[in-house]
C-alpha cells in the first residue's frame, strides 16, 4: 500500500509506523495511486506581478462594434425560428414531437390530472368565495395558455389552495364594501309574506357577480404584473424571500382555509368576515352558532375524510411503486357523495346545503369591471409574487428529476398569459397546484401538450356532465379541501428545525406565521416580507470579523486561537472579514478590524500623550524593537507550504537585483524588501523572547485611569505591545462586493496605519474588487505593491520586514484626513 508522503526541499518524509496514530482521522486512507500531499514552493507574488505575468489580453479577434450589432439584428430562417419558439414555445413542441414515443404517455397523464382536476375544481371555487363554475373555467383557459407559453411538462396549471384562500381574502374584503354601498338589496328580494326574512348574501345574483368580477380583476392585474416581470426578468426578486417565510406563510394560509370551510362541513351558516382579525370573528361566530350543527353534514365529513385517509395512506402511499397511478380518491368521493345525496334526497330531508344550479356552458368573453382596483392592487402585486415563487420551484423540482431547464422569464410569461387571458373568461388568478404536478412527473409526461387531454376532459365536464354535480353536498367539497391540507399543518412542525438551524430564520417563520393566522393573510405577508428585509440588514451588522493564525505542524491557516496549535508571526496580524464591503457595514469593518489588531487611532493618541509629558521616548520603547537594515543587500522569501508535521517553511535567500524588470514575480517595493539583521528567518528576532499576541496583551493589562485628565492612562508597556505589530495583511478574499464607501474606507484605514509606521497589505482582492478601488482612487493612497496574490504571499513578505522607526515629531490627521471625503463639508 502506496502512504502519502510530503517533501520539503528535496527532502522525502515518509510515514513511520509509529506516526500513524498521528494520523488525522479526516485524511483520506487506503490505496492510492496518487501523491495526496500537497506542497507549493514559489516566489511570493504581489497582485502585480502576478497580472504581468499571467493576465489575458482583451480578445483581439473580437468582431468590431458594427460588426455585432449586425449580426443580432440580421434575419434569417434559424433566427426567426429561435426568437418565435422563444416566446412561443409549443412551437418548438410541434415541430420536434415524437408521436409514436410520446402520443400514449401524454394522453394518458392528461386524462388523470384532467380527473384530478374535478374535485378541485369544484372545492377551490367555493374556497375563492365565488361560484362554483369559475373554478370550472379557471381549470380549463390557464391549461390551454400554458400549453402554448410554458416550457414544463409536468406543471400544471389551474386552480390552487393557497392562492385561492389569497384571493378570497381579497373578494372577502371588497364584499364589504359592495355591502355597505348596497345596504338595502336584500330587500328588494324579501318576500310578501310578514314573516320572511332577510336573504343571504351569497344567493342574491348582483352580489355572487360583483365577487365575480373583483375575482377577474384581480387575475388580470395580476396577469400584467407577471408578464411585466418576464419582460423585465425580474424573476430573481423571490430570492428576497426565504424557505422560512415561504414555509410560515403557507402554513398559516392553511389555518385560514381549514376555518373558511369549518361552516359547510359543520352546516352551518355564518357571514364571511374580511379584513385583519378576521379568524378570530369566524371562531366567535362560529361559536354563537354552534348549536344550529347539522347532522347530516358532520357525518358527511367524517365519512368523506375518513374515506379520503384511508385511500390515501393505506393504499395510494403504502403500494405507489406498485399503482400505474393512485387512485383519484377526491373524485370518487365527489361522485359517492352526489349519487348518496341524489338518491337520498339529502337536501329536502335533512336540509344538507349543496352546490346547486351549475351552468352547462362556456361564457364568452367579458370585460372585468376594475372600478376600485386601486384598493387591492397591492394585493395583486403580493398574489403574482406567490404565484411565481410557488410554480416556478414546483417546475425546477420536477425539471431537476427528468433532467431538463426551465428557462424562468419565459415561465413568469407563461404564467402571465395564463392569468391575464382568462381573466376574461371568468376565471380567478390560477397556479400550479403541487399534487397534480407530482402525477405528471410520477407518469414521466412527456410534454406540454398532455395539458390538452386534460382541457378537453374538463370541457366535456362542463359541457355535459355539470348538471350531474348539483346535488353534490358542499360539506363533501369542504372535507376535500381541509383533507388536502395535512401537508401544511404538518409543516408546522419545521419550526424546530429552523430554531435549530437558525435563530433568525425561526423569528422570521414565527413573526410571518402568527401575523398571518391572526391579522389576516396581506397583513401577514407584509409583516413576513419586512421582518425578513430587516434580517437582512440586521446581518450586516453582525458580520464577523476575526484574526488569522497558522496551525504549527503543517502552516493551515485557520481562525486564531479558535483552533488548537495555532500561532501568528510576531509582528504580523492577519484579519479576515466574513462579509461584503459596502456602505452598510464599512464602519463595522474598520471598528473590528482595530478591535483584533492595532486601533491606530489609540496608538496615535498614546504616542501624543507621551510626547507632551515628556518628549518623544520612541528609543526607550522600542530598543529592542528596532534595528539596522542591512545596507546594500536585498533579500526575497521564498514560499513553502506543506503538509508534513514539521511547520510551514519560509526559506529566504540572497538574491541581488530583484526588480520588476528582472523578475516581475517578486515585484516590491525597496522599503518592503528591507529587514532587519538580528531577523533569524523563521519569524523570530534574536535575542528577543516570542511576544504574546497584541490583542491579548492588551486585554491582559488592567484599565487605569489618568488622574489628570480621566481618560485610558498611558503607560510604556501598553506602547510597547501596541508597537510590535508592523504588519496588518487584511485577507479580502471573502469580499466579494465592494462599493465607493468600503472602497473609500480601505483607503482610510491605510492613512491612519500609516501615521503610526504600521504597514498594510491586501491579500486576495477580486479583480471586480480592483477594478473599484481603482476608479475610486485608493490606489492614490495605497501602493499597488501592496496588494498580494495570497494571504501566504503577504506573510511570507511581511514577516521578514522590520518595525519602522517613528518620526520625531508624529504628525496628527489633518483636515482632509479628518473629513474622509464626508458630504457634510459640503453644506454651507
């Protein structure tokens, strides 16, 4: 068996049998062909050098500007084909399908999902607060425009629980209106007779199509957000939104569906309440109203979810490898329970409340009416949003299993065409509902057009058979619905997993959850959508800063003293920031990186100190600090990382004449390459005991109190350790943004060492990093030698450099410096 062997110089080290209890349990072991060790032995690169040498060139065989701009707006044959497939994409369909490979799959995937179809139909177009048959049309039109815009097989489109609670949330609310502007229509309905009473709400006809038309209108603004979106590619917006807000929204969405069908599966009859606490009056008039239970319908439920359960677990879950397909268990329960009410006469007997007249015809064409759009039009923005976010990952879990992209600008316009036609077939805003799209994709569809098969069975539905659900029992469509929501109350559960993972994720499930069980849905949303935004600003705040040390065996570099071993070189602090760097957090940068580090601003103000009470004592604290540089003599470090127990090597050697010109990779400045004579090479000074780590050090020094003027007592020692680090190597190799204001406050923290003879160097900058530093003009400020490939690099310099002497008399920050190019010089 080949062992990992590391090598230094030359130098082979193989395992010992009496090292291999050392051995990491993390590394790999066994037979391997190939030396694991990992050993790189370099000259150090600044960020200069390394771009001399290694930096592209712009193409120089880029067409010229015409040129392109011919060539995207040419047309030819291909081109046409590409752009009308683009938009359109059942072109592609067409013109590509396989008939004797996919004819039978489509067909058949078709019809089941148009059989799925049915009952939900039926359930969710009293669950949206209008009339039955708009659920009807709703699973017709958006199949018929999806087929033509989408790019999915397996979505389907229609109607879907949580956006229809969403919108009847909306329905609900404008319903009031409509009643309070028209108090006396019920009148005009009561009868002759002294004892008659008022009618219901939902049986007079102005009312059912005003709710009608709120429910078009709502799809078409909806529908032109959508599109406007895809347009626009603005599908990259519900990336604001997390998994927890998702999970909390459509959770809550469930409690508020579970209540909105509690009266028809208890039979009772109770006003529909909108608006925020809207929960809280359902369960108070549920309760007042508590006694008026019908009987027939609670044993409907029970025996309906009853049924409904048992298929679904013990057959449809338990034997889904073994079944073609799983038993449509709703639709069973909707054609048991109308052939049970029918025969029985449920209605006149035991006064059981069913879905009555259905209309056996496709409506043409109507305009909604948006009179008083403008107070729900927020509502449209939040109902798109969902309808977005829920299809299209509905669409890419099932594209990652067939193995195929969706392309989401294309997706968002397909799901605008689906919303903004059919609002003018009395349809409600439609979605993917993830059941029906799990059938699909269990049936391996094979394109859109099995969306054909299933349009036309629920057209034959309409057409034919609706009069046959009449006598269906709403407390039958009630149980279908609340029977479908057992996935979202269990989801209620991940609370702890978020609490778990994340404190933050679970104040964000917790703050949109209870909003919106107990304010009302928008509100919820809202709430959800602005405590997340807040933790994304809270975030910033708390990014983590922290030093770099090195582990002693082998030279990883890992957070200082968080791992065990780990030391940093005297004189050298080397700071990571694990954040952007932008205007939100550029003085959170600065503040923590003073705090792990030097504060050179408190180093500046000691040093002062000082020289006021006594002159300048430079020599007396820094005897053994600083020294002569070698007079006529370059030296360069020479960079060797390995992995072989006995520390990370910095080997240095005499080189003469190491220049830009001669050798770009080494290309530093005279000062950077000068060092010290008592330097040993390995990061010590002779004659000078191993310090403890500044920040440390400091802490370690009680506060004492100045009597004469009550600040932080300046004393030699705290000089002295604040004195020993010469080098701050920020890594920035976490920085993956940076905007004027982090660019402008690296420049800053670079004047503000420089006061107090600290050098700076800034190892791993993007280029996307550079290219702003530089047309902010920090590299006015800072050398561009100082800029390093690697943390490795900065160290392997930094570390053979010496502690600059202090001038004789410390220059303060003057007035440009002060100001930091603040706006509030400006203002007159």
């Amino acid at each position: 068996m080949l062992r990992s062997s590391s090598s230094v110089d030359g130098l082979s080290m193989e395992d010992k049998s009496g090292e291999l209890k050392d051995r990491r349990k993390s590394c790999p072991s066994g037979t391997t062909q190939v030396d694991s060790t990992i050993c790189i032995k370099r000259q150090p690169y600044t960020q200069v050098a390394f771009d001399e040498l290694y930096l592209k060139e712009a193409n120089p065989d880029e067409p010229p500007f015409t040129q392109r701009v011919k060539e995207k707006v040419s047309c030819t044959p291909k081109k046409v084909f590409k752009v009308l497939s683009g938009f359109l994409p059942i072109v592609k369909v067409v013109r590509y399908y396989n008939i004797k490979e996919n004819a039978i799959v489509d067909i058949l995937s078709g019809i089941t999902i148009g059989i799925l179809h049915i009952p939900q139909a039926l359930a969710f177009g009293l669950l949206t607060s209008v009339k039955v048959e708009n659920g009807l049309y709703t699973s017709v039109w958006p199949i018929i425009l999806y087929i033509i815009f989408g790019t999915s097989p397996h979505v389907s489109m229609g109607t879907s629980a949580v956006i229809c609670i969403v919108t009847a949330s909306v329905v609900d609310k404008q319903a009031e209106v409509f009643k309070d502007a028209n108090a006396d229509l019920r009148l005009s309905y009561v009868n002759a007779s002294l004892n008659a009473s008022l009618p219901e709400w939902e049986t007079i006809p102005e009312f059912m199509d005003y709710k009608e038309h709120v429910a078009m209108t709502i799809s078409l603004f909806v529908g032109v957000i959508l599109l406007i979106m895809g347009f626009l590619r603005l599908g990259f917006i519900t990336a604001y939104l997390s998994e927890s807000f998702f999970a909390a929204f459509t959770s809550g969405a469930a409690v508020h569906i579970a209540t909105s069908q509690l009266p028809p599966l208890l039979g009772i009859s109770i006003p529909r309440y909108g608006g925020a606490f809207k929960i809280v009056k359902t369960y108070s008039a549920l309760f007042g109203h508590i006694t008026e239970a019908n009987v027939a319908a609670i044993i409907t439920t029970i025996l309906c979810i009853a049924f409904i359960f048992i298929i679904k677990e013990c057959i449809n879950e338990r034997f889904k490898d073994k079944l073609f397909i799983p038993i449509p268990v709703e639709l069973l329960v909707v054609i048991i329970a109308t052939l049970a009410s029918y025969l029985g006469n449920l209605s006149e007997e035991f006064d059981l409340a069913i879905v009555g007249e259905i209309p056996s015809t496709i409506p043409p064409p109507v305009l909604p009416d948006t009179t008083g759009v403008q107070d729900y039009f927020v509502d449209c923005f939040v109902i798109a949003i969902l309808i977005f976010a829920n299809t299209i990952a509905m669409a890419k879990v099932c594209a990652k299993k067939h193995n195929y992209e969706v392309d989401d600008s294309q997706e968002l316009i397909a799901y605008g065409m689906c919303n903004f036609v059919s609002a003018f077939l009395k349809c409600f805003p439609s979605a993917v509902a993830p059941p029906r799209s799990m059938v699909a994709s269990n049936m391996n569809a094979k394109s859109t057009i099995n969306g054909a098969f299933a349009a036309l069975l629920m057209i034959l539905v309409i057409m034919a058979m609706s009069v046959l659900f009449e006598p269906l029992p709403k407390a039958a469509l009630a149980s279908i619905i609340v029977a479908a929501l057992k996935g979202l109350f269990i989801q209620m559960g991940d609370c702890r997993k978020y609490w778990r993972i994340n404190k933050i994720d679970f104040v964000i499930w917790f703050a949109t959850i209870f909003s919106v069980v107990f304010l009302d849905i928008d509100y919820g949303l809202f709430i959800g959508v602005v405590v997340s935004l807040i933790t994304v600003v809270f975030q910033t705040q708390f990014a983590r800063g922290y030093r770099l040390g090195r582990i002693t065996k082998d030279g990883t570099i890992v957070e200082y003293k968080r791992y065990a071993d780990s030391i940093e070189d005297n004189g050298v602090k080397v700071f990571r920031f694990q954040a952007n760097l932008f205007f939100a957090n550029a003085e959170i940068f600065r503040n923590t990186l003073y705090r792990c580090t030097v504060n050179p601003r408190k180093l500046l103000k000691f040093l002062k100190k000082q020289e006021r009470k006594g002159g300048n004592k430079e020599k007396k604290v820094s005897t053994d600090l600083t020294s002569v540089t070698i007079p006529g003599e370059r030296k360069a470090s020479q960079v060797s990382i390995n992995s072989n127990g006995k520390g990370s090597v910095i080997n240095t050697s005499s080189t003469a004449n190491l220049t830009k010109s001669d050798n770009p990779v080494f290309s530093i400045s005279d000062e950077n390459l000068s060092r010290t004579s008592n330097y040993s090479g390995n990061g010590n000074y002779q004659g000078m005991p191993r310090q403890m780590s500044t920040a440390s050090s400091l802490s370690q020094l009680p506060y004492e109190e100045d009597p004469d003027t009550g600040d932080e007592l300046v004393t030699p020692e705290k000089i002295r350790i604040m004195r020993k680090t010469h080098h701050v190597i920020i890594d920035c190799s976490n920085i993956n943004y940076l905007d004027a204001s982090g660019a402008n406050v690296l420049g800053h923290i670079y004047t503000e060492y420089d006061h107090v003879k600290i050098k700076v160097y800034l190892a791993g900058c993007s280029v996307d990093m550079m290219k702003t530093m530089s047309q902010a003009g920090v590299f006015d400020k800072i050398p561009k030698e100082n800029l390093f490939l690697t943390v490795y690099d900065a160290i392997a310099v930094a570390k053979t450099q010496s502690i600059r002497p202090l001038p004789p008399v410390l220059e303060e920050f003057d007035d440009t410096e002060a100001a930091e190019d603040s706006y509030i010089t400006n203002i007159q």
